[in-house]
C-alpha cells in the first residue's frame, strides 16, 4: 500500500461513453498528477495539481478533462475516447513544490495502483 | 530535454543471482526515484536518492550525479523481484514533471 488509491482498477467503455477515474492520497500531499502508460511506451505525465491548481497540462486532448476539488482528491472525467487512449492511468501525488525550475527541489512521488483502460 | 536510458532492456535471471540495472540521464539532475512496476501495473518506490548510495534489504542504489548515472543492485533475486524496473528524474524546466526511462524488464525464474 502506497497511500494512494484509485478506482475502478479495470475499465472497459465504449467510444460514446463517458467514465470517470478517481484518486485518492491519504499522505497529506498538496500534489497529485495524471500519468499515462501506453504499451511499450514511457510513462507520460498527462496533468499536474498544486494545492488543487491546474499546473501542469501537457497537451493533453480535450477528451481527458481533470477535477481536483481538494487536496485529498483527484478526477479524470473520460468522454468520446478513441480506441488509442486504451491504456494504464496512473495517479500520483506528493507535497507540493515551492519552486520551479533547477533551483527548486523535487519532492518524491508516490503512486496509486493504476486503472487500466480498455476503449472498444 | 532531459533523455533518460536504461540498460539492459530485458534480464533473465536464475533465484539467488545478483544483478546490475544502469541508469543514464544526460543533463544534471537534483535528485532521481527507482520504482519497481509490479506485473500488476503497481509502481513501488524503492529509492529516493540524489547522489551517494542508500540500501534497503537486498537492494541498494548508487547515484553519481556528476557522472550522471545511477546503478541499482538486486542481490539474491526472488521471483518476486520479476516485474519493470524504472528511473526517473525531474525535469530541469519543471520539478513536477519526471522523465522516465523506458525500464529494465526483470523475469526471476525459479
């Protein structure tokens, strides 16, 4: 157990269907993200929340729209997916970061254990 | 950006043999994270180390920052070590961002 949990583990949706993901940390971070992992590819991160602002969207189509409603919390609402989005969504968080760039200091992220995305 | 290599892409190994996994980033980096991803999808943290060398049970973890490599030791392999071992470092443009490698696939056979 990570302290990160998410729901539902496995998904399976139509391309008319809308779905959402959820996350929940139970460390008392201020940062939470999206991540990604397509077969045979890195893992990308999608989104980024610092204390429930959108930081971070790393040209991420429409169709995947985020929710942060508190600290503790994160959405990924699903609408008219493609077939391509099928893959391993994995949440993270941490604590928040102070500062950008290379003088600021990366804090350590933790991950849920994923839902893995089946887009028919 | 940042690039991120991970050597070797695939290792077999027999139960009870030791392993050296190779991390290569080729920009200064402020600190790097191991993660073991379980055939679950699960990734497990199992270092946080920004340079000189951490040990947990039959792991440990050297970061030579200024030669910017980071090696990961697996000693006395279980089957349960089996699974994807990545890296990953922050982005120098942005600390919230990690940069991947592409992993080790590790198959522990009995």
């Amino acid at each position: 157990e990570t302290g990160v949990t998410q729901t539902p583990r496995h998904l399976v949706m139509g391309m008319t269907n809308k779905k959402s993901l959820k996350c929940e940390q139970h460390l008392g971070h201020n940062a939470m993200y999206w991540y990604k992992q397509s077969a045979k590819k890195p893992l990308e991160l999608m989104f980024v929340y610092n204390f429930k602002e959108q930081t971070e969207n790393n040209s991420v189509p429409s169709r995947f729209s985020p929710e942060c409603p508190n600290s503790s919390h994160l959405f990924l609402h699903l609408h008219t997916l493609q077939p391509e989005d099928s893959a391993l969504y994995l949440c993270a968080s941490s604590q928040a970061q102070d500062r950008r760039g290379p003088e600021s200091s990366y804090n350590e992220q933790f991950f849920g254990p994923g839902t893995r995305l089946t887009v028919l | 950006g940042i690039q991120v290599e991970q050597s070797p892409p695939d290792l077999i190994l027999q139960e009870g043999a030791n392993s050296t996994l190779r991390c290569n980033f080729s920009d200064s980096v402020n600190n790097l994270q191991w993660f073991h991803q379980n055939p679950w999808g699960q990734l497990i943290n199992l270092f946080y180390i920004p340079s000189g060398t951490k040990q947990n049970g039959r792991l440990s973890a050297t970061t030579v920052a200024t030669e910017r490599y980071s090696l990961l030791y697996i000693s006395s392999s279980q089957t349960t070590d089996s699974g994807v071992y990545f890296c990953a470092v922050p982005s120098m443009d942005s600390s919230y961002k990690l940069i991947f490698g592409s992993g080790t696939r590790l198959l522990v056979r009995p």
